[in-house]
C-alpha cells in the first residue's frame, strides 16, 4: 500500500519543513473554519445565552481534553524518534502502546467531563441565564469525548510516522460534515446547544473511524493491529515521560484560563460573548503558531533519533523565526479590523465592546505567544517536556492567577483581566529564551544514545 509517511532527515531543510508544516496549517484552517461556522450558526440562530455558553466552553473543555492531546503529542516525540532511527520494532510497540493510552484516556475523560463540568461551571460563576445551555452542552461533548480522542491518537501517530496530509483530509471530512450537522441541527430543527453538542459528537466519530482504519491499512511496523494493543511496560515508561508533562502543561494553562473566565464572567454575559468572539478570530491568528508547534517535535525528534543534531538545531531556528514573524503580521491585521471581526459574531454593540476592549490589549503580543509555543515545540522534540511544563505551571497559570487576583482589586476594570495575557507570554519567552540559549543540540543525541 501507498503511504505517505515523510523521512524528515533527508533533503532541504526548508522544503521538507514546509512541505510538512503546511498540511498541519490547512488542517488547524479548517477546524478554525468549523468552529467560526459553529458559533456563527449559533450567534445567529440561537439566543445570546446559548451563543455565551458555547462561545465560552473552550477553556472548560481543553482542562480535560487537553491533557489527552498533551499525551497525545507526547506519545508522538517518541515514535518519531524511533522511526527516524528505522527502528522497526520499537516503532511498532510505540504505536500500539500510544493506541491503548487512547483507551485508557478516553474512558477516564469521559466520566470526569461528564460528572465534574456542571460542579466546575457554578464554582467560576457561569451567570445563572447560561448555566443550563452550558450543562446541557457539556454533557453532549464530553458524553462522546472518546471520538475525539481517538481521532486525535490517529493523527498523532501519523504525523509522527511524517505524515500530514492524510490528518489534513480528515479533518477536512470532519469540518465539512460538523458544518453541514449545525446547519440541519441549530438553524434548521433549532436545537440550539444540543444541536452544536450532537454535530461535534458525530462529526468527530465519523472521523475517528476512518482514521483508525486507515491505520490499520499501513504496511508493515507502521500498521495498527488490534492483536497487538497490549501493555509494555518499558515504552508505556517513555510515553508517560514524554506525554504527561505536555498533557500537564496542557491543563495548567487551562485552571489559569478557567480562573480568569471566572473573572470575565463577572462581568456579564455580554462580557462573555464579547470576548468569546473575539477569542474566535484569535484562533486564526494562532493557526500559524499551532501549526508550527506541532510540527515541530516531529521533525526535530526524527533528525535527533537519526543522528543529525545540526539539522535539528537548523530547523528549530526556522521554526521560530517563522513563527514569530506570522503571528505579529496576523495580530496587526487584528488589530486594525477588530470591530468589523467581533460583529462577523454577534451584532450587539455591548457584546461588540468588550471584544474590542480586549483585543486592543493582547492582538500586538501575538510574537511573544508564538515564541513561548514554538520553543515549547522544540523542547519536546528534544525530549526535554519537563522544561515547558515547568514554565507553563509557574507563570501561565500561578503566576496568571496571582496577578489577576490582585490586579482586579487595585484597577476593577475588563481590560486589567485582558493584560494578564500579553504580561505571562513576555515572562515565559524570557525563560525560553534563556533555555534555548543554553540547548546544546549534540549533547542532547549523546545522551539519546
């Protein structure tokens, strides 16, 4: 069979990069896409509270969820590094061990989404006229969280086999359809949040499946076989090392993220569907970052476990240079059409302020989060996830909180909750920055040997 699996360890550098990270930006486009749809749908076709509670569900949401894609991208960083070594058989066993993660990870998501999210969203203030939209919401998503984490274990594997086209085609399955679903569900039967929930839920199986068959389909090492899904004690050692500090820092950021939504929901609603919306148009600016952070692992974690340490070190430059210099250029555009982005959402002038407000404070630092995220990104596929989730623990969430908490009470103003962003990107690039400094790329292949 015809894979399209990458050896990233040969060739132009820029070429193989690009050719690789491309695929990862048309697939973060779509789902971006989707979600623009979703809340469009929603905005449109549904009440204000509704709009809140789903506009305003993704912090909630990625504190569980994230830790699975952390994992996930973990669990990648070492089957990366044994492909790049063409080591077959600890190939295989990788794959396999990150599939029954998959397994573990989606029966334990399940039931904490489902039990925990109605306790969660009263203990951060969610006002009592969204409070229903949101239970009602969250226990849709995360009744069939499985689907979701199945399908981002399938392209996880992938991508780490240097494949990022095949992700992107099923993601482009999975927007399509998750559109069409709000269409019939949200505007035309008028579900509301129901709609949006069972859409998502679908949509997102539909792709898991095809993914999952589709790796089953793959010659040789690379081929999942459900015969061979069984616990290695060693390798599943190497995921955990690998994956928890990412899946960590993952959910760190969430708890911050969720103290200060508490915040912004004190606020009112409006402040809540403002900054909800303005959060959407913000995905677009972070679709380079995420992208390249993704990406990133991969390559550098194939060309260490190869023996090319300087190719690593090349790429990872490129990386972030790239980065930084995309996000600005989005954050500027940002900043300039604020008011005409907010109202593509919701058309209410209350709502269109506070999403002003707060984009005028955060959209020129978008080089300073694509920094912190990209060299997070070569960290981890230098097998040094430790270091990001120390730096995302200490200033993205303790140090968020911290400064929210007091910074409130000596200038009880939206935009004071809005700078707490901008202040922990600058703090944790420094950090970075003075780590990467240091990095000694073929020191790091002696101690992989």
């Amino acid at each position: 069979m015809n894979t399209k699996t990458l050896d990233l360890t040969e060739g132009s550098i820029i070429r193989g990069f690009l050719s690789f990270t491309i695929p990862f930006f048309l697939g973060q486009l779509l789902q971006q896409l989707y979600n623009v749809a979703d809340a469009w749908v929603v905005g449109n076709f549904a009440s204000n509270e509704a709009f809140a509670a789903v506009s305003s569900s993704g912090t909630l949401i990625f504190l569980i969820t994230g830790f699975v894609m952390g994992m996930t991208t973990g669990g990648g960083v070492v089957i990366s590094r044994f492909f790049g070594a063409k080591d077959k058989k600890n190939t295989e066993i990788a794959i396999h061990t990150n599939f029954l993660f998959a397994i573990i990870a989606s029966i334990v998501a399940t039931v904490i989404g489902v039990v925990f999210s109605p306790f969660i969203l009263r203990m951060i203030g969610t006002p009592s006229d969204v409070l229903p939209d949101a239970i009602r919401y969250f226990t849709i998503y995360f009744g069939g969280v499985s689907t979701i984490v199945f399908f981002n274990i399938g392209m996880s594997i992938l991508r780490a086999l240097g494949d990022s086209m095949t992700p992107l085609l099923y993601l482009v399955i999975s927007s399509v359809l998750n559109i069409i679903l709000d269409l019939i569900f949200v505007a035309g039967l008028h579900w509301g949040v129901t709609g949006a929930g069972t859409a998502t839920v679908i949509a997102q199986g539909f792709a898991a499946v095809i993914c999952v068959i589709h790796l089953t389909k793959l010659p040789d090492h690379m081929r999942l076989s459900f015969k061979k899904i069984r616990y290695n004690a060693s390798m599943m050692r190497q995921v955990l090392y690998q994956g928890i500090p990412s899946g960590i820092q993952n959910s760190v950021i969430s708890i911050g993220n969720i103290v200060v939504q508490a915040n912004i929901n004190s606020f009112g609603a409006y402040a809540m569907s403002g900054q909800g919306a303005a959060a959407k148009i913000e995905g677009f600016v972070f679709l380079p970052i995420m992208s390249l952070s993704l990406a990133l692992p991969t390559f550098i974690s194939q060309n260490l476990g190869a023996g090319k340490p300087e190719r690593a070190k090349k790429c990872a430059t490129f990386g972030l240079i790239s980065g930084v210099i995309t996000a600005e250029l989005f954050g500027i555009v940002f900043f300039v059409f604020r008011n005409y982005f907010i109202r593509f959402f919701i058309d209410n002038e209350e709502a269109v302020r506070y999403g002003a407000m707060h984009t005028s404070v955060v959209s020129l630092f978008f080089f300073v989060l694509s920094f912190s995220h990209c060299a997070a990104g070569v960290l981890r596929g230098c097998g040094k996830a430790v270091i990001p989730m120390a730096t995302m623990l200490s200033i993205w969430c303790v140090f968020r909180i911290i400064y929210v908490t007091i910074a409130l009470q000596l200038r009880p103003e939206f935009t004071t909750i809005s700078s707490c962003y901008p202040l922990t990107w600058i703090l944790s690039s420094i950090v970075f920055a003075i780590v990467l400094f240091r990095l000694d790329f073929n020191n790091i292949y002696k101690k992989k040997e």
